[in-house]
C-alpha cells in the first residue's frame, strides 16, 4: 500500500510538471513561429512535433523536479514524519521513485527508436516549408578507397541520380565511374550502363584516357538510404539508426564524435536525473522543523538546472570534438552515480 501510496503521488506531480513544461516550451515556440506557417493542419504539426521534442528535452528534468514537489508535500503534511514513524527506511520510501523514474527512463528510449526522435527535423521541415521536398542534394562522402557524389538522393523512392565515384590509389585517382542513376537492393546500392574512365597506355607508351561501359555495379553496400540522408545532411537519427550510422562510419575511418554523442545524448544522459533525485531524497529532512523549505527548495531546483545545463553543454561539446563523447558526457554521469551510491549507503544507516 505505501509504494502505490507513493509511487500514485509522484507519478501524478511528474506528469503535472511534464506537461507543464513542454506546453509551455511548445506554446512559446508557437507564438514566435506559428504566424509563417500556411495552413491550420500544418500548424497542428507543428505544434505537436515541437511538443515531441520538448518532451525529449525536458523528461529528466520533470522526473527530479516531480520527485523534490512529492517530497515537499509530504514534508509540509507531516506524511514523511508518519511513515519513518511506522519504522520505514527512507530506502524502502525511495523504491517507488526509482520504479517510476526508471519506467519513465526506459519508455522514453524505446520511444527514441521511432520516429519520435526525429521530431525536431520534422518541426524544422514544416516551418521552413520543406515539408513536401523529399530529396536531398550534393552529398559528398568518402567510401572505402574512393570518394562518392550524388548529385539528388531520393531516400523515400530509394533512388539517387547522377552518381560519381572517384577511385583512388597512392591518393591519385586511377578510375571514376558515373552513373545517371542507382537503386537501393540488399543492402547496396545497384546501378546499371556504368561508365568507366581511367588511364591508360597505348602502343606507342603514351598516357591516353579509356572509357569502356559496364553493364552494372554494385557500389555503396549497408549505405541506406535514410541513414545516408541524415548523416550528410546533419539531420536527426534514431536511435536504431545512430548505431548503424557508428558502425558504418567506423568501417570506413570516418570520426564518429557526432553520432557517438547522440546515442550518449539519447541513453546515457538522461540517467543523471535518476542519480540527482536519488541524492535529493536523501538529502532532504523528514521533517519541516529540521529545513528552511523556501530556501532549501531553491537550491534543489536550481543545483538541478545548473547541473543539467553543465551536463547538456558537455555533451555538445563532445559532439562536436572539443571533447572525446565519452569522456564528455559517460564520466560525468558515472561520477554522479557513484556520488548518488555513496548517498544511498549512507542513508542505510540512517532512519
């Protein structure tokens, strides 16, 4: 009875907060942005695709600040003096927000292998008007020993036109094949009436240029076509996506800072709200007598945003190489954790 006791309060102060917090993320986006929008369903999604990403952004925030409003509650109606009265450990008092903070953790990742996580792309579409343009052009990349350009990718159609592959050795180029056009089959891309252009000798020993037409070449192989669109256009990737797009790009000795960061962004960075609430439940007193709840209340909510926004910061910078991700972004959390475990045994001792 007491973890349902609990856990249906805090659930209800989170959700209170959440929806706060992104409405008015969302609502004041709006007002600065609906105005250019053409049509009422267009603003419709708008809104709710910025709605999506604010819920992304600011979940671990409402999984702390629902925790500190939960614990004050209690504290004003003297309901933490009760249960520690009825021999509870502030362990056991602790079990339902890690239940409810995990559960929300958990669900939010798994949301972030949809298309969820791309939500910001597609609030971004929408407000510049591209929502119908459905191709990409001028992409310029390196694959294997060569450098590729594709003049349009079509990524819905799974179609690029006016390929070029320029092969290298000794980093001279030795061969370049082009093709008007190239499909998506199998994981690798398929194009058919190739031509060829290299170097060649002819009989008097004279450099000369051989052009020859081959039937077909398959070129670009685990290169789809959504996770080619969004990594050379620095668009959004899901989750799933990001962790192709790292083996990928490893393959083929390209940095992987900017995805590596994304999936820590995605997975690692949100479990600090789970180790702040941890140490703010412990941290507080049971009783009203023992704080100075105006002033202790301040300090929790702003060590909580200083402490998001430093980790946040962190983590772009890790994105974009100022920092290696790992260090930018897993061994801070994992100092929290460990700051969180010490605060948990800690508390064991205590009532």
């Amino acid at each position: 009875m007491l973890f349902k006791y609990i856990a249906f309060h805090y659930l209800k102060n989170m959700l209170i907060i959440l929806m706060g917090l992104t409405g008015l993320f969302a609502g004041l986006d709006f007002l600065m942005n609906g105005s250019s929008l053409p049509s009422f369903n267009i603003k419709v999604l708008y809104i709710f695709n910025k709605w999506q990403e604010s819920l992304n952004l600011l979940y671990p925030l409402a999984i702390i600040f629902g925790g500190i409003w939960t614990k004050i509650i209690f504290i004003k109606r003297n309901t933490m003096g009760a249960i520690y009265a009825l021999g509870v450990s502030r362990v056991e008092v602790f079990r339902p927000f890690l239940f409810i903070s995990l559960a929300t953790y958990l669900l939010f990742v798994g949301l972030n292998f949809t298309s969820f996580a791309i939500a910001q792309d597609t609030a971004k579409a929408l407000h510049k008007n591209e929502y119908n343009i459905k191709r990409s052009e001028d992409l310029f990349f390196k694959y294997n020993n060569s450098f590729v350009y594709i003049g349009s990718l079509l990524p819905y159609e799974k179609r690029l036109e006016n390929l070029t592959i320029f092969e290298l050795e000794d980093d001279k180029v030795i061969r370049v094949l082009s093709a008007n056009s190239a499909s998506y089959h199998d994981s690798e891309w398929l194009a058919e009436s190739v031509t060829q252009k290299s170097k060649a000798i002819d009989i008097d020993g004279n450099p000369i240029l051989k052009i020859e037409q081959i039937e077909r070449l398959n070129t670009l192989k685990g290169y789809h076509p959504k996770i080619l669109n969004s990594i050379y256009e620095d668009k959004q990737l899901t989750l799933y996506e990001s962790l192709i797009a790292k083996k990928l790009l490893t393959t083929q000795g390209v940095g992987t800072y900017k995805v590596r960061s994304d999936i820590y962004g995605k997975t690692v960075l949100p479990l600090f709200s789970i180790a702040l609430l941890m140490i703010l439940i412990f941290r507080f007193p049971f009783h009203a007598r023992y704080m100075n709840l105006g002033g202790t209340t301040i300090k929790a909510l702003g060590g909580t945003l200083f402490t998001w926004g430093g980790l946040f910061a962190l983590q772009q910078m890790g994105a974009t190489a100022v920092i290696i991700p790992e260090l930018a972004t897993i061994l801070p959390i994992s100092l929290l954790w460990v700051y969180a475990i010490y605060t948990l045994g800690k508390a064991k001792k205590r009532i």
